[in-house]
C-alpha cells in the first residue's frame, strides 16, 4: 500500500490549515502533553530561503524595550479596533496597510460586480434522532449572499452551533464569504471534524496575534492538529518562550476575543505578497515554493495578516475559552539544520464545558499514552542508534505475533497467497511505477555498484513484477498477493511519534488482480474481512467513498465505471449490515477511486488504519496483461498506447493488450494497516489490558509457601506446552506482594496454589478483571483450567472470563 500518509494540496481545503509544510521537530518540551505530532508533508530539503531586501532575518529580532521607540509606532492600523493597536514594529504596520489598501480596491471592484440571481439549497444534515432534516432552497444574489445570511432561515438549535459552510460537499467557505453560483450549501458545528480544525486553526490565528503582539516576532504557520492547534515563531536571538509566557498571551487572546475580530479573506497576486511579507524569511519560503502563480488568499483578524488558504469562524467571539498547553522548541521546515524556532501550542472551545471535558480526556488520554505502556509493560522502546524503528522487546513481540498471526489465520482461509519481496530495488523500477517522482524525498536511498537503489515504501511496484513475471490466466484471477515485508518511509524527525509515525513498519499488505466484472465481489468480500477483524476489538467503523481529483490519470468512462462498481458495493454491504456510508468528492487517489475506513476508540478518537484503493494505472505502467480465453496467441504490436502515465519515466507508451488478452484492475488493501500504527492504537484502547488472546502475561503463578514451589513449576510447564504465556514468582517476597505486583503486571489471571491445590491437582485462579475473585480465587481443577483457557485464546474474545 502506498496510502499510509496523504499529502494535502495547497489548493484544496479539505484541512483547514496554513500553508503545509514538512513537519517540525520538538528539541525540548516544557510541559508534557497527549496530542499527536501534526501530520504535515514534506518540504524540499534545502535549507535555502529567498528573501527579498526588506526582510528581516531572526537575528535581527530584538526582544521589545521601551528605550527602541523608532523601531516602534503607537497607531491604529486601518481596520482595526482602536484598543487592539498596541505597539507594534514597523514591519507589522507597513503589512497591515498594504492589506488594507487592497482590500479597500477588493471591496470597490466587488461593488461593481453584477448581482445575478442564484439558487440555494440548504441542506440541514441530520436531526437529533438521525434523520435527515428537509432541505430549503432559497433564492441569492451572486457576490453578495453569504451562507451566513442563509442562517436567518434556519432554526437556531441548528445555525448556533455552526462553525463554517460547505459548498456542494466539496470545498469548505467562510460564512462571511459571498456564493458567487448557485449550489448546495450545508452546515458544520464544531462537533464535526473539519468544523473542529475551521475553529481550531482560526484560534490558532488569535495565538499568533497575541505572540506578535508579545513578541514582536516573526510568525511560520500555525495549523490545527489532533487536540488542538500550535503556532511557530521566531523571536529576538536568544530568547525563548517560558511558562510564565503563558498568562500573559492568554490574556491577550481573552481580549481578541471579546472585540469578537472579524476574519477578512483577501486574494493578494504574488508579486504583493512578496511586498507584504518581505520581511520574513518564513513566509517567503512559503510565497517562492509552495504557492501558484496565481497568489494566494490572506486572512486579517485584529492586528495579525497572515498567508493563509483558510477558511475561518465568522469572528473571534465564538471562541470562549482558550489555553496554552505547552510550549517548545522546533525546527523550520523539520531540517534541523535550519533556524531554530519556538512553538506554543494551544486549545479553545465554543463554551467551558467543552474546556472541562478535554481536560478529562487529556487526563484519562496520558493514562492510556502507548508510550508510557509500551515502557511499564516493557513491550518496546526507541533509541536515537535508529531513530523512528521500534525496538520490539519479548512481550512486545508477542502481541505482534498474536496479530499477525490472526490475519495470516484469515489468509488461509480467504483465498490469499502470502509471498515475499526483496527489501531493496533499482529505482528504475520506481520510476517505472510513477512513485519516483513524487515520492523520492520520503524514500532512502543508496548506491551499489554504481546502480541507484532505494528501500521499498511500499509493497505494490514489487508485486506487479511478480504478477507479470510470467504469463496469467482469466483462470488464476482474481489472484490475491499478501505481503508482511518491512517497509521504509523517510519520515521527518519531528513527525515521528512514538509507534503511530515510524520510519521502518510493516503492513497487513494485499494487492488482488482481479477482471473488471469481479470488482463488485472482491469488495464486498473485502468488507467482509474488514468486519470480522474490526468485530474482534470491538471497532465500529465508518465507510467513506473518496471520487475522483482534479489531476487524475485514466478515462473518464473507466473513472465512472469504477466509482459505479464501489457504490454498488457500498450499498450492499450497509443494506446487509446497517449503517450508511459518506462520500468524500474530489478525494481519491489520482489512479483510481478508494474507500477510506476510519474507527473509533474507547475514547472515540478515530483513527485509519485501513484502506481500499483501485488502480487501473499500475497494471498501465508494468504493462500486465492475462489471457481471457478468448485467443492463446500473444498479439505483440505496437499498436496506439492507453495514454502516457503521467510519471511512468519510460519514453515509450505502455501496449494496448492484443486480441484475447486484458489489462488487470489492481486492488490495494489493507485491514490493519501498519502493524505498529495498530498496536499502538489497541494499546491506548485497551489501556494495557489486553484481551486474554493477545496478552503477553495470561498467567502468574505463586505459591502459598515454599513447600509447593515444585507443584507451582508443573503448572507452568503444563501451560507452557499449550502455547500459554505463563510466568511464576518463587522470590522469596510475601504472597500478597507478589499478587500485588501480578495485579500491576496486568497478568489476565493469578494462579494461587497451597497444599490443598496440590493435592487436589486444582488452582485457585484470580481474575484481573472481576473484583469479586481478587480477595480469594475460585478453585478449579488444573485439567479443567487448561481447556477454559485454550479455549479463551482460541475464541479470542475480549471479556476475560473461564
């Protein structure tokens, strides 16, 4: 699978975020927190930055003093309320007035636009019971009705809540922004995600204008991320940012949100953004690398201008309560060779309750943290010898064993092939596969015999060498490869965290070849092992069908057909099994349309951990054919090509199939997902108390005196030769301290064996998870407690009981 991380476009605003860049590192941390490192792509590695001659470099920054009075100016800037122009530096004024001299032009040329009448339809999702509110049209005026003026018409149970618009279920849009053709509009509240990022990344904004504000500083991004937000800075040469800073840039931002600051989107040209931010080096970078030609949009709110795709909240008065949770230092575009920068991360809500209630998670999220289990439990650990590669210790390795081994189970009886690729191939081949150039910065690379090599990031180019090494039959089909190889990713260092962003891991990878008729089935069958997995931890998962993209590569028949056959299959297994499934336009991948699978938690966090994709492109590029029965005779011509894969790196056109032969449709799936990414998810649902069959500590047994010591290691023989992990304690510590410590162990159950359990040939068994057993056990015959236990692991159910 090539799917584990999805690069966002700078055009697209499905993620509401600033300008992507590669993810930063945290060098040191003032404050311990849960959150997940932001999952940005990567940035070229060049630590080169362009400038223009007015900018201001880092050290230039000077930490504000009173005595720099020229370097300072106490003025209203335009457009701004009279209490939020604090002392601000020159360069931060002189931005703030090109922004508003071109504003001033944006309005005037919008006052001339025409006015033609549009046609709205509302659509209100779902109601408290789950069914589907009736849609409202409404009648508009082009450049001038807003969806924000719409929420007059709806109730306001509903309009309060909301956070931003979505227009025709593609592109998020400010409230306050004018429709400019008729379409669909609905609502998101903050209890959606992407209305959650819109009110996170906007509150981000407000952190940045209150650091401006503090600091004087030069602002990188600041975009939302899994609890929250953060904002990068660079402020006066050797300073950093404390914890005392706290209160202070709280207290600003309590302010901002009081004056309720409006968000004013405006489209700026390059050439005036290069003379608006001229002065950073930071926002530079972003201008000269990642921005079309066309410009880019600029959002004000308060005293802070900021480059920015957006979109955001109406005003700063929606967000009522707001904290900083950490601060740290990072590197700029995650190169650590680069400038050395301070981030501060924050959260914010729409009301106090909400404040509460994270709080709570965040509390309850550190107690369930993989890492700290992974370290108490000595399951695994990291070590800077190979930074972002997990070292997996002895009861690590049986929870990963117990996993694969439940999938490798299913193999057998699904139809797969399980097979082996090699590690390491020529990069020609990766070239071949379009992956090279696009994908050569996240990949390692080397070099053997003067021939470039790069370590596998995925599986999928290998198994099209393996499905086309010889010739294939309509009979092998659908042919379904299986592949637990390790795999590479270049992940930047700040990106890496913990086992949920790993530069080496391995995947419950499968590729099918199958004919274009056997779509339907092979999907549905798909859905059928994805339930049976997730069943298993208790996962309830959402479907979403992503169509699509702009850039795509194929026909658009072949684009339909496809989307047509997943929907087909969609609605089967939902009518079969309940439930709905959403679709996500715009977003498949640019081979083939995919279905994205994402569950939830015990503390309903949703996580992806698998994905379905089809590919009609790589069979294109290996040029994989099979025989249909129609002809046995190969037809070798150089016939008109399918069209040029946009990456292939070969000069010549892949060959239409001759007679009696077909291209294959190629399906790429994964059920769990990296291995790592998915252990670390079930630890922090499980909180480390793992069901009975994936447990690396089932059994500790302990004796009541040392008179029964050889009964205590029969019983541990006995369950050894049943595969069962069983441990004793025949340490010369107190029985209860060796319960207690089993107890701590998270040991599944405590076998506590005196004279009369020896002479009985029984146990007395402690249950860790039925309170009622812990002060004394039940006696059970030991032939009894062998097949109950077996039978346990073999069921794999999650409730621990005989």
């Amino acid at each position: 699978m090539d799917g584990q991380r999805k690069t966002p476009s700078l055009t697209g605003v499905e993620v509401s975020t600033d300008l992507p860049i590669r993810q930063n590192v945290d060098t040191q941390s003032t404050q311990s927190s849960s959150e997940s490192s932001a999952k940005s792509p990567k940035s070229s590695r060049s630590s080169h930055v362009k400038s223009s001659s007015i900018s201001v470099s880092k050290k230039d920054l000077k930490e504000p003093s009173a005595k720099k009075e020229p370097a300072v100016k106490h003025a209203q800037t335009p457009g701004i309320p009279t209490q939020s122009a604090e002392a601000l530096p020159d360069f931060i004024i002189r931005r703030n007035q090109l922004f508003e001299e071109l504003k001033q032009k944006n309005d005037a040329e919008m006052r001339e636009k025409p006015r033609p009448e549009i046609n709205a339809v509302i659509d209100l999702g779902l109601d408290q019971h789950g069914m589907p509110r009736p849609p409202i049209s409404l009648v508009g005026k082009a450049w001038e009705s807003t969806p924000g003026s719409f929420l007059r018409h709806v109730d306001k149970t509903v309009s309060v809540d909301v956070v931003v618009a979505k227009v025709n279920g593609k592109e998020l849009w400010d409230l306050d922004r004018p429709l400019e053709y008729s379409c669909r509009v609905s609502y998101l509240p903050f209890t959606s995600a992407e209305g959650r990022n819109v009110f996170w990344h906007s509150s981000a904004h407000v952190l940045g204008e209150a650091a401006e504000c503090q600091y004087n500083c030069l602002l990188s991004h600041g975009p939302p991320v899994e609890q929250g937000f953060f904002y990068d800075m660079a402020i006066a040469e050797g300073q950093v940012v404390k914890e005392t800073d706290w209160a202070p840039l709280e207290s600003k931002a309590s302010k901002f949100f009081k004056e309720k600051q409006p968000f004013d989107r405006l489209h700026v040209s390059i050439a005036d953004l290069k003379q608006m931010f001229g002065y950073s080096k930071y926002k530079m970078y972003y201008i000269e690398n990642l921005l079309p030609p066309e410009g880019s949009t600029v959002y004000r709110c308060g005293t802070l201008v900021d480059l920015c795709l957006g979109p955001h909240i109406q005003n700063t008065g929606k967000i009522k309560t707001f904290q900083i949770m950490k601060n740290s230092s990072c590197y700029f575009r995650g190169d650590k060779d680069d400038d050395s920068l301070q981030r501060i991360y924050g959260v914010a809500f729409p009301d106090k309750k909400s404040m509460a209630e994270h709080k709570k998670f965040l509390e309850e999220a550190a107690k369930r943290d993989h890492r700290k289990i992974g370290t108490d439990q000595e399951l695994f650990f990291f070590d800077e010898v190979s930074p972002g590669s997990v070292f997996l210790l002895p009861h690590g390795t049986i929870i990963f064993n117990a996993l694969q081994k439940m999938i490798r189970s299913e193999y057998q009886k699904r139809g797969y092939q399980e097979v082996q690729t090699p590690n390491m191939y020529d990069v020609e081949l990766w070239k071949k596969s379009g992956h090279w150039k696009h994908y050569q910065d996240d990949m390692f690379s080397l070099e053997v015999e003067k021939r470039k090599f790069a370590l596998k990031p995925m599986n999928c180019p290998g198994h099209c060498v393996m499905f086309g090494h010889r010739e294939r039959s309509y009979r092998e089909l659908p042919l379904r490869f299986a592949d637990f190889g390790v795999l590479h990713r270049n992940e930047a260092s700040g990106a890496l965290n913990g086992l949920t962003r790993v530069r080496r891991f391995q995947q419950d990878d499968a590729h099918i070849f199958c004919t274009q008729d056997q779509i339907i089935e092979e999907i549905e069958r798909l859905f059928d092992f994805l339930k049976f997995v997730y069943d298993i931890f208790d996962f309830k998962f959402k479907l979403k069908l992503s169509t699509r993209p702009e850039k795509y590569m194929g026909e658009i028949e072949t684009w339909d057909m496809a989307e047509a056959k997943l929907t087909e299959a969609l609605n089967n297994f939902t009518r079969r099994e309940g439930g709905q499934w959403e679709i996500n336009e715009g977003d498949g991948a640019f081979y083939g349309p995919k279905i994205d699978i994402t569950t939830s938690d015990a503390l309903k966090r949703e996580h992806q951990c698998a994905t379905i994709q089809l590919d009609f492109q790589l069979p294109q590029n290996f040029e994989l054919e099979f025989m249909t029965g129609e002809a046995t005779v190969k037809v070798d011509t150089d016939a008109s090509a399918e069209g040029k894969p946009e990456d292939a790196g070969s000069a010549t056109r892949p060959k239409i199939p001759g007679p009696g032969r077909a291209r294959p449709v190629m399906i790429h799936r994964a059920i769990v997902g990296s291995f790592e990414r998915f252990f670390a998810v079930i630890t922090e649902h499980f909180a480390g108390k793992w069901p009975f069959w994936l447990s690396p500590r089932q059994v500790l047994v302990i004796p009541v005196m040392p008179a029964v010591n050889d009964y205590v290691e029969e019983v541990q023989k006995l369950l050894r030769a049943q595969k069962l992990h069983a441990d004793i304690d025949i340490s010369g510590n107190t029985m209860p301290k060796k319960i207690l410590r089993g107890q701590h162990q998270q040991y599944n159950f405590i076998f506590v064996v005196g004279a009369q359990e020896k002479d009985s040939r029984s146990v007395n068994i402690r249950n860790r998870d039925d309170r009622q057993t812990q002060a004394k056990g039940e006696l059970v015959p030991l032939a009894e407690a062998l097949q109950k236990l077996k039978a346990l692991r073999k069921e794999r159910r999650l409730v621990n009981a005989l």
